[in-house]
C-alpha cells in the first residue's frame, strides 16, 4: 500500500479539532508533518477533483453539521529557524517558522529569546500559516507589519512560490489568500522581528493603561506579553478546555468599515477610528451591545450557544452546541444590529459548508 494511503482515514470528527467544538465528521482525512506531504496530498486530491479542507489550529472554523465530504488535511508541521540578521548591523532579524508550529507558542518564544514585535499578538490560538490569511491583528498592531513574505505552493500553477509582503495584498482582516482560498497553500511564514529590550510603542489605550504607560510608549515584550494575556482571559479569549466560555472561534464578526456619513449617524460615543480614504472603522462589540445583546446573552435559557459572559464579540459553545445553534445565535444578534443602526456585520469565521 502506498504511504500517503496508509496515512488515509475516514469519518475522522472534526469538532475536537476546532476551537468552537462544532462540526461534523471528514469523509476522508489526512495528517501531514512535513511540506512535502503537504503538497503531494494536495495535489492528489486536485488530480481527483476532491473538494479539501485545511485545519491547523481550527481556531477560525465553524464546520456545518453535516461535516465535510472531502478530504480534510490537518496541518500538523511544525519548526522555527532563526535566520541571518536583515543586514550588517541591523537589529532586525528573519525568523521562518512552519505554518502548522502554534502561533502562541512561537510568540511565547520569539519574546523569551528577546524579540520584539508581535508581543501584543499573544494568546491568539491557531496556527503559523493562518495568521497571514487574516491578517491577524490585536491591541493595535498587525502581523502585516512584521511579515517579511511568506512561502506558498500555487495550487493552479503547481509551482512553489515566495511571496514577499506587498504581494500579499494586506488590509485590515484581509489579504490575497483569503482573497483566492483555493489556490495557495501556505507553507511557511517568515517574519522580521527586532532583537531588543523595547517593546513595539503601544498605541491601544486599554493596553497602555494596564502597563501604567502613556499610548505611545514602550516597555519590556515580556511584560507586554503577560498585559496581553490577562487581558484575553478576562474577556474569554484564551483558550481553556475547561472553561466552556473560552471555546469559540474568538471574534466572530469583524469590525465594519463603513463610510463617514453612516459613521456620523451613530450615537456620539460609538467608538470610531480613521481608516483611510474617507472609510471609518466601527467597534462591531459596541454595536452588538448597544442593539440589545449583552454579555451572555442567549435565544433562550436552555440554548446551547451563546454569547461570552466576558465578551459581546464572542459566540461560545456551552459544552453541547452544534453549528447550527451557534449559526442561529449570530443571525439573531447580526440581524438586531442591521435593524437598529442599518449597518450589516460580516462574519470572520470560516463558514465550511455553512452560512448567516
């Protein structure tokens, strides 16, 4: 029997693979620990026609129900290479990591070995290879900032590619993979990263405030990092397996960008943020508050799915949700925030054989 065969499983549950804990079963579902293996069970299942689905962390999936009849491919590579400085005397260093390696675990590292630059990025679960497809961001910074490129398998030209950052095509929660999801798989993510004393300047004033420093300012990474996480565990966002309102897919919907005037509508202190060319960015957990949907809130009191008791942005599986509960949960609260302001969230999930 060939290897990748032997490899092969089915009716393999996907729930336990996903931070939300929803989802039904792959019909057909591989493990891959190298690149290599990556690519070849890729390109199998394009030779068959095969509908795929890539998991790493899961921490961005809702899975319907009804599973995915495909070939599921758990992305489970891992590996970080600290590689030569950017020049001669720059303290700016290039640092590959695989994209299946745990993207808090390679925080947690890059910050004990003195890095700086993606410290406020910490606690978010999931994986290497999904932070650029997001354009994963928090506390005011971005992983667009520290991307150096990023190395990709072009599933349409079969060729293996490396593309640097402003071929990305960055944007806020946005870029060319999410743009095009069936055609790269990516493989590895190399960042820039700067070994110093210094964290990056905090610009976001929740955060500033609970290091007892002024927006703008700077202190030590390991000190933004523990900020960060104390942060997220209040509202919910790191991951506890035994804390059911941590099982989500963190935020659920993205904060909307709309334009001044429908920005200028709203109530003086919905919270606003400049986002070029006469766009203004919303805070999405104001607007869920502010229509009547606050922390835990719930279809009814037995639901299985509700919202954080810690975090309005957050739909949380109580232990026994299915995709559906929560599906319904955030037609409801998307559904009463068009009605009282006209303005439509977008979810930020991966919907995977599923839809609001």
């Amino acid at each position: 029997m060939p290897e990748s065969a032997s490899k092969q499983q089915s009716a393999v549950p996907l729930a336990p693979l996903t931070t939300l804990r929803v989802g039904g079963v792959a019909s057909s579902f591989r493990e891959v620990t190298s690149e290599a293996e990556f690519i070849e069970a890729v390109v199998r299942a394009d030779e068959r026609g095969e509908p795929l689905l890539l998991i790493a962390g899961g921490s961005n999936l809702v899975i319907a129900d009804e599973g995915f009849d495909g070939l599921t491919v758990h992305i489970a590579t891992e590996g970080i290479e600290v590689q030569s400085p950017v020049a001669v005397d720059d303290e700016q260093t290039l640092v590959r990591v695989a994209a299946g390696h745990n993207w808090d675990r390679f925080v947690a590292q890059v910050v004990s070995d003195g890095y700086s630059g993606i410290e406020t990025l910490s606690g978010i679960p999931g994986s290497v290879g999904a932070t650029p497809v997001q354009n994963v961001g928090a506390y005011g910074n971005e992983v667009a900032e520290v991307i150096s490129s990023v190395e990709v398998f072009d599933r349409q030209a079969r060729e293996l590619r490396t593309l640097d950052a402003h071929e990305c095509d960055f944007s806020y929660r946005h870029s060319i993979f999410k743009a095009n999801p069936n055609r790269w798989l990516i493989l590895a993510v190399t960042f820039r990263l700067v070994h110093r004393a210094q964290s990056v300047p905090i610009r976001y004033a929740e955060l500033a405030k609970t290091l007892e420093i002024a927006p703008g300012d700077s202190t030590k990474p390991i000190q933004v990092r523990r900020a960060v996480l104390n942060i997220r565990r209040r509202k919910g966002m790191v991951l506890d397996i035994d804390d059911h309102d941590s099982w989500s897919a963190g935020s659920f919907f993205t904060n909307p960008i709309v334009d001044a005037k429908t920005a200028a509508d709203l109530p003086g202190d919905a919270p606003c943020w400049p986002a070029g060319e006469g766009q203004v960015k919303l805070s999405a957990a104001w607007l869920i508050e502010h229509a009547g949907f606050g922390r835990g809130w719930s279809i009814g009191a037995d639901a299985r799915a509700s919202l954080s008791f810690k975090h309005t942005l957050a739909i949380t599986n109580r232990g026994h949700a299915s995709a559906d509960d929560v599906l319904e949960l955030a037609r409801r609260v998307r559904a009463g925030v068009h009605d009282e302001f006209g303005i439509t969230l977008h979810p930020e999930p991966n919907l995977v054989g599923c839809s609001l």
